[in-house]
C-alpha cells in the first residue's frame, strides 16, 4: 500500500476500506502533527502571541486555502459560465481579504468575548446565515423562513411572508444558534455558511432613519438615548424620544461601544467575526443583487431567483410595508406621543432621503388635512407617496445622486471629534470589509469648521 500512495492513480485501485484506513491514518497524523483544531480555536482563549498565530494559521490552511484549492475547475464555455467564475473567485477574495485582516489585527483576540449574533439555520439543514440588521436581513429570513416552511398560509415566493411575521413570527422549523457559544461556531464550520455585511456610516445612517427618526425605537432605545445624552431634557423628551438627533445617536453608539450594542449598529465583525468563524460566501449591501444571487446559485436555490416581480414592484410592497408598519407602532406607544401627521411627515422625508421620491416635492399638508377621520390618514397618505413615486421620471443615477446628497449632509453636521471616534469604534469593519475608513465626502471639513 504504503508503495502503491507514491504513484499518481493509486487512489483509483484501492479498495473501498483501504481507502477508509488511508483517510483515517492521515488525518490522525495532521491532528498530531498540528496539535490545535478549530475546535481548540472556538473554546479557548488564545493567551499568547504564539498561539494566536497557530490558531490563525491553522483557520486559514484547513478552511480556507484548501477549501479553494479543491474546488472544482470550471469549464469556461458560455458568457454565464465566466460571469459565475468571476462572481466566484471575487467571493473568494473577500473571504482571503478579510482573513488577512484578522491575522494581523492586534484586536483580534478579544473578539470572541465580544460576539452577540445569531445565525439561522434548521435542525436537518447543511445552510447557515449569519443576521446582519440593516443588511437585507428581511431578505434573507424571507428566503430561510420559505425554504423551510416556517410561515402561515401558502406563499408563493419568500416575498410573500408578511413583513412582521418574518421578524417576529415563531419559528417551528428554523433553528437559531447563538454566536457567543463557541459549539455554534464549530457546527457551522460543517455549513454552508454566509453572512453579509455593509459601509459602516451608511448602516448606522439607515438605523438612525429607520430606528429613530422614525417611531420604531421610540418607546425603548431612543428614551436611554435622551436619558443618557441630553443634559436639561424636557420632560415631553424623557416621555416620548421623538426627537433624538443623528448627532445624539453618533454620541449614544460611541459610548455604547464597549458593552452590549443593539443589533442594528453594532460593528458586523461582532455580529459574524469572520475572524473566529468559516463562512463560505461574505456579502455585501453595495452589490446586494448580485452577491444574492450567486449565493442562491451556488446553494442549488437559484429558482428563487426567478421573481416574477419587477423592481418597481417590490419598492411600491416595500413604501406600502413601511407606511403599514410605522402607522401601527401608534397602539406601542404613549398616548400624546404619535401624531399621525407628523408621522406622516417623518415617513415623507424617509423616502425621499431613501430616493422614492424627490427631494424638491413638498410634503402635501394640505391634502391630508382634508381627511375627516384619522383611521383614513394612513389610505391617503399610502396613494400620495405611491402616486408620488410613480409620476417620477428620474433615473437610477439621480436617485443614488439624491440619496447621497442626504447621507453626506447629515454627516457634514457631526463634529469632527465625534466622526473620528466612530471611525474608531468601527475601525475592524473597514479594515475586514474592506471600507474606507475616512472617506474625503465625511470628513472634509473647511477651515473655520475645525
């Protein structure tokens, strides 16, 4: 036997249990030869310098390096087949990217007292997705929630499952691992597993309009945000929090950062931490699309990609979705604390900072101050912002124009102090992700500024 392993197709004449003992016999002399597992890794503490980089070594040589190096060559015959081989490689990239990072990061080590996500995944199942709020995670628990029947009713597509039940729907069939346990970590190394993650100032944008701007956080993090920020806070503030600013909440995720952060805001190396975990594909918000849909190709769920639905529809379900959803955080919250109007307002100005309507329209007062009954506002309003959004003839590249000209304003108002310590607070995002720590666009600041 031992003659036979020196040629080239030995393999192909060994018997079955000959090939068994063979597997068997090399990986005993791999673990005895290497002395730390990935499972040493995930339930211990590295302490020292030495061990540190062992770890990390190991990590990238058995799940990532030989994973790659054992991939299948694919044979370049059709336009599709390069596209998907590029899409390929490009993934591989990021994975080797971020790995880099985490190896010669001296923070490394202190991540995995840190890590607060949770992936979704099922008993039975081989998938594993790491949550990322504020990262088309309604998407993606859309898609686990269908390919596991976890829903009521009969949808048809992912799209389908109601916004609320998606979030906050029992789950029967999926399965959530906590991320902080190092046995969670060491069963997905065994997934197929993906995460996605995004430019740091643009989530913590997104949030703060989502969370805080509008109702959803009012009655919870937004009155710690008053409470902890505002010196002289009235008492109307302390009660309702309707009216945290983007500065405050810059100031409120900076002190926050060394203890227990909020899901949507907290740095995504937290959430995921490639640095401690395999993931198979890493995603990324500014090629959503894209990155969605090789993932679903590579994981044999490509039929999902065959909607029917047209761009257009989903952002008129998604205007509708969002106008339903903040109208109803009306019975949450303290009485004298949502006005439908000024809700209304806040949604108006939500939608043009996200590009749905633009920027010159003017909020129409008017017309909703003619409805009788206030259980009307939200059907009026619902056929404004739609009517709104359909007569527009912008294009693609004016709406991104639009939506960029609100994200860099709101952040040319931050002291620069103040954007110095997110940067700060997020810096192991930028350099794992590969982001751009101080974009000129944000700090920029003219003389008389400084």
């Amino acid at each position: 036997m031992a003659r036979c392993m020196k040629t080239a197709n030995c393999v192909a004449i060994l018997t079955l249990g000959q090939m068994i003992v063979v597997f068997i016999f090399i990986g005993l002399r791999w673990q005895t030869a290497h002395h730390v597992t990935f499972s040493d890794l995930s339930n211990r503490i590295i302490q020292d310098s030495e061990d540190h980089e062992k770890c990390y070594k190991l990590l990238q040589n058995k799940y990532f390096i030989s994973n790659m190096a054992t991939k299948p060559t694919r044979i370049l015959t059709t336009a599709t087949n390069k596209i998907y081989d590029e899409k390929w490689k490009s993934m591989q990239q990021r994975i080797e990217f971020a790995l880099d990072k985490c190896s010669n990061s001296s923070d490394v080590k202190d991540i995995t007292h840190r890590i607060q996500g949770i992936a979704w995944t099922s008993s039975n199942g081989n998938i594993a997705y790491c949550v990322t709020p504020k990262v088309g995670c309604t998407y993606w628990k859309r898609v686990f929630r269908f390919i596991y029947r976890d829903f009521n009713g009969t949808p048809k597509t992912p799209a389908d499952i109601p916004r609320m039940y998606t979030h906050y729907g029992p789950l029967k069939n999926i399965k959530v691992f906590h991320l902080s346990e190092p046995a969670a970590r060491t069963k997905m190394a065994y997934m197929k597993a993906f995460m996605f993650t995004r430019d740091p100032y643009t989530r913590l944008w997104s949030a703060y309009i989502d969370k805080y701007f509008l109702p959803d956080f009012w009655r919870t993090d937004a009155k710690n945000v008053v409470l902890s920020i505002r010196e002289n806070a009235t008492a109307y503030s302390k009660r309702c929090a309707n009216d945290v600013t983007f500065e405050e909440f810059l100031t409120h995720v900076v002190r926050m950062s060394g203890s227990r952060m909020n899901e949507h805001y907290v740095p995504v190396h937290r959430l995921c931490s490639p640095c401690h975990m395999k993931f198979d594909y890493i995603g990324k918000q500014e090629s959503f699309s894209a990155d969605t849909k090789f993932i679903l190709d590579d994981l044999d769920l490509g039929y999902l990609n065959n909607d029917n639905k047209s761009f257009a529809d989903h952002v008129m379900e998604e205007l509708k979705t969002l106008i339903t959803y903040n109208f109803k955080l009306k019975s949450h919250l303290l009485s004298g604390c949502f006005h439908e109007l000024d809700v209304a307002r806040r949604l108006w100005l939500a939608f043009q900072i996200n590009g749905y309507i633009p920027s010159e329209v003017n909020f129409p007062k008017a017309d909703l101050m003619k409805v009788r009954h206030l259980n009307e506002t939200e059907a009026v309003f619902t056929k404004l912002v739609l009517d709104q959004h359909n007569s527009s003839k912008k294009s693609s590249t004016e709406w991104k124009e639009q939506r960029k000209r609100f994200f860099v304003s709101a952040y040319q108002t931050v002291p620069l102090s103040l954007l110095e310590d997110v940067r700060d607070v997020f810096q192991l995002d930028f350099d794992i992700f590969n982001y751009e720590s101080e974009p000129e666009e944000l700090f920029y600041r003219p003389t008389s500024d400084k």
